[in-house]
C-alpha cells in the first residue's frame, strides 16, 4: 500500500520542497557538493554561517517566511 494512499492531503509545491531540503540535510552528500550546500546558504546567509553550514540547524532555525519565499 502506498503510504498516501488513504490520505486526503495533497502535498503542496511548497511541502515537497521542504521534503526535499530535509532529505537534502540528511544526506552526507551536500558536505562535499557545492551544489549541494548551495539552497541551505540561500535560505539565509547569516544563519548558514551561524550554524557552522549545517544544513539540519539551518532548515530547524530558519524564518519559516523565509521558507515559505524560497519554496
């Protein structure tokens, strides 16, 4: 069974982004990417480099305004 199957919520555009940043920040991947580490220092710079780059603190500390402009 699928697991939204049954489920009368569909996912917005904004909530599959956030899904996806969040898989992102639990990827080792992006500590070595560029390109990987990139959406997390956009989201907001001065907090990027508060939170030592990482992209976990980031996504749980960042204005969720903030979140909701950059999905």
């Amino acid at each position: 069974m699928d697991r939204h199957e049954g489920n009368a919520h569909t996912m917005t555009d904004s909530e599959r982004m956030l899904e996806s940043l969040n898989e992102l920040a639990h990827d080792c991947w992006w500590s070595w990417n560029e390109i990987g580490r990139r959406p997390f220092a956009m989201l907001d710079p001065r907090l990027w480099e508060a939170t030592r780059h990482s992209p976990k603190k980031t996504l749980n500390r960042c204005d969720p305004s903030r979140l909701h402009i950059a999905t």
